[in-house]
C-alpha cells in the first residue's frame, strides 16, 4: 500500500497526469435529496469486460514504480525509471583529485510503499546517452538509449528491500530508503570533470549536457508466480539523491547530485500477460461476464448498463448505487487500493476518457467498490449523454502496480455487479 501521507498528493496527480478532462455531469438535475419517496429498480443487465491501454502518460508522477513481480492472473510485472539528476552546488572545490580518496557512491531513493512481496531483487543502473526533457511527453512504453555498463557492482546488486525500519546514514535515522551502491569509478570520473575547466559543473545546463541522467531497473529473470515486489519511490524527497562520499586532506565528507521536481523522470513498464486469465479476457470480451480485470499501467474494467437508455425522461434520479465485488481474500498480497477512478466517453465518436466526478470506495468487509453515479444517469436520462459506458481503474493508475479481479455478471461466485437505482416521475 502506498503510505497514507502521501495519499492526496498521489490522488492530485493520479488525476492530473493522466489527462482526462473532468465534466460536471448532472450538475443542472433538481436537487434529489428533497423528494422522500421513490421507485426502487435493480433488473439492469450488466455487460462487464476489460479494455487494453496501450497509451499511458507517466511522466514526473507524484512516485516513480521500480521492481518486478510475477502475478499468477496477471503475469510479470516490471517496471523501471529514467530520471536527470541535478548538482547540490555549482562549481564544487575538490582541489586536486588525485588526493581525494573515494569510500562509496550510493543512489538513495526513498520508499512510500510497496505491491507485492519483499524478496531480494537485483538492481541495475545505466548511464543515460539520451537527453531527458520536461517539456517532453513519454509514455510508459517508452525508452532513452544509455550505455552497456551497468554501474551496480555484482556484489551490491542484490538487495532485500526493507520499506519498515529506519536507514542509518551517517549516525542519522532517516526514511527507510532503498540504497544501491555504484561504481566509485564513475564517481572518480564526475569528481576529475568536476575540477577541469570544462565548465561542466558551473551550472546545472552545462552539468545535464554531460551527465544525461540514469535508468534504473531490475533483473530479476529466475522470479516464480507470487514472487516479487514493486517498489514506490519517491524522487522528490530531499533524501533521495546521489552522493559521493570521500575523504580529502584525511577529512570525510560528500558531494549530492539531486533528484527533485526540477528533474525530469518517468516510469517504465513492462506487462507479459501471455496466456493468463487476463489476456483471454482482452481476446474476447464476453469471458468477462465471468470476472474481468484491471490493473495499473495496463488494463481498465469495463461496465456497460444498456438499460439506462429506456428510463424514461421525466424521472428524478435520487440514488445510482453501482456495487462491484471483487475476489480478494484478506491478507493476500496483491489487495486492491482504497479508491477507483470512474470515466465514461461523451461520445461514441471520442476515445478520450472523462472523469465523471466521483471515485468508488472499497468496503473491505463485503469486498466490494461502492460507486454513486447518480449525476451520471441524470445525464444519460437528460440525453447529454447517449453512451452507458463506465470505465474503473486503480486511482493510483500511473504509479502503482495495484490489480483488482472483479466478479462478471454470470460469476459463478455469490455476488454479482449490481445497479439500483431510485427514481420519482413528475
């Protein structure tokens, strides 16, 4: 789970980054909660599938994702990230760095949470060839070029994330932090840049033009179903950065190179859901009468309640309770988030998703999404809107790993997805 404070930052841009324009569906229906009495109806037919997104924003979300996990309903799971790193302070003093000895070259990155399971991952790190951009757009399928050298010695490579105790640097207790110690070759290399007059350090233009930025990612091939974690990080904190640590004239000290907002960063993900419930769902939407799926970065369940197009167009809707169970059994690992996002398309002819206004609420108890979509039939009673499509996906869609299995319409469980709703004519 992602740590509770970070949980209205993370909702923001969760909605931000994606895009999706927010309309205030039914804002002009009369106000419902004056009329106490009303007609009860729960006999819609639910179509229920999931779609394949192929076209993910993940650029500076609120946390990056990094780790690999093999879902046995969903398959592997991995993602990476690219990200600039920028200097502490322009023009550093390391006088002459032949003198300098260098202890350990470290990259901090601290953690908000996790999915999955905390096995032991092996990390790599790449130097970037290819320059990040702000101004640019990047996807999660998308890619920079960067060097073969991976700068993770082998025996620092693996590591057992710990995202509970406290990370003692320097006789300080901070956050816990994953730490992945790098070649202190490369830190030699930055140090002799550092005290050229080449300029590279006098400012953070010149700094990016030489030093690009980092990938970092896993290499976790050996993993088995149920094996395996995604790490939230958050690059934004002032604890995570780089840093140098070296001696000079006897004396310890360290030298940061930051990652903040300023960077430029995305997230990286790779999905294999190859012969997987999940892939034989996409293939043929009608399977997902039985149970249908969601998952961050890659699918989006799929409710579609032709029935709403009869109501006839003088009724008052007070109450629109969609109720969608899920199979989840307490304590298992993948457990579904808090919260769902709820689009629909204004138009058959749009392929753009809407937030309707409204979030769906977990009830760990019956386990189910609780969603209120009054306003959204008003506007469908109203004509102004003519699909009866609704579209849910993890809140956290664009930095997370969170998966949700939904029971379909003709699940062979004991719940089923159901809509009621209470009207008055007039």
């Amino acid at each position: 789970m992602i740590r509770t404070i970070a949980l209205f930052a993370l909702c923001f841009v969760a909605f931000i980054s994606c895009k999706k324009k927010e309309y205030a569906l039914g804002s002009d229906v009369i106000d419902a909660s004056t009329i106490l009495n009303g007609t009860s109806l729960d006999t819609f037919t639910l179509l229920t599938y999931s779609i394949e997104e192929d076209t993910v924003i993940s650029d500076n979300p609120a946390n990056v994702v990094l780790g690999s996990y093999v879902d046995p309903t969903f398959g592997a799971y991995s993602a990476s990230f690219y990200t600039q790193l920028r200097l502490a302070g322009v023009d550093p003093n390391f006088a002459d760095p032949s003198e300098i000895v260098i202890d350990s070259f470290v990259l901090a990155l601290e953690y908000v949470g996790y999915y999955g399971a905390l096995d032991p991952q092996t990390f790599e790190v790449y130097e970037l060839e290819e320059s990040l951009s702000l101004d640019s757009t990047y996807y999660s399928f998308s890619t920079l070029t960067h060097s073969a050298t991976n700068l993770v010695p082998a025996e620092n490579a693996t590591v057992t994330p710990n995202t509970s105790s406290p990370s003692i640097v320097d006789g300080d207790s901070l956050a816990p932090q994953l730490r992945i110690h790098l070649d202190t070759n490369m830190a030699r290399n930055l140090i002799v840049e550092a005290a050229s007059a080449n300029g590279t350090f006098s400012s953070n233009e010149a700094f990016l033009d030489f030093f690009k930025g980092l990938h970092i990612k896993t290499n976790n091939n050996s993993q088995l179903p149920n094996e395996g974690a995604a790490l939230y990080l958050d690059i934004n904190d002032p604890s995570s950065k780089a840093t140098i640590y070296f001696k000079q004239n006897g004396e310890a000290t360290s030298y940061d190179l930051l990652m903040n907002s300023d960077c430029a960063d995305f997230t990286h993900v790779e999905l294999d859901a190859s012969n997987t419930s999940l892939d034989e769902v996409i293939a043929d939407s009608t399977l997902g009468q039985n149970e249908f799926y969601a998952q961050a970065f890659g699918s989006r369940a799929a409710v579609s309640i032709p029935g709403l197009l009869s109501l006839p167009e003088n009724i008052i809707i007070h109450r629109a309770d969609l109720t969608l169970p899920i199979q989840f059994q307490t304590g298992y690992k993948y457990q579904p988030g808090n919260n769902l996002s709820v689009a629909t398309r204004i138009d058959s002819s749009s392929t753009q998703l809407a937030n309707i206004g409204v979030i769906g609420v977990y009830n760990s108890l019956d386990k189910n999404f609780n969603i209120n979509i009054r306003d959204y039939v008003q506007s469908i009673v109203n004509k102004e809107l003519t699909l009866t499509e609704l579209v849910v996906s993890p809140l956290f869609f664009i930095n997370s790993a969170e998966r949700i299995i939904f029971n379909g319409s003709n699940t062979i469980n004991k719940m089923k997805p159901k809509l009621t709703i209470t009207y008055t004519s007039y």
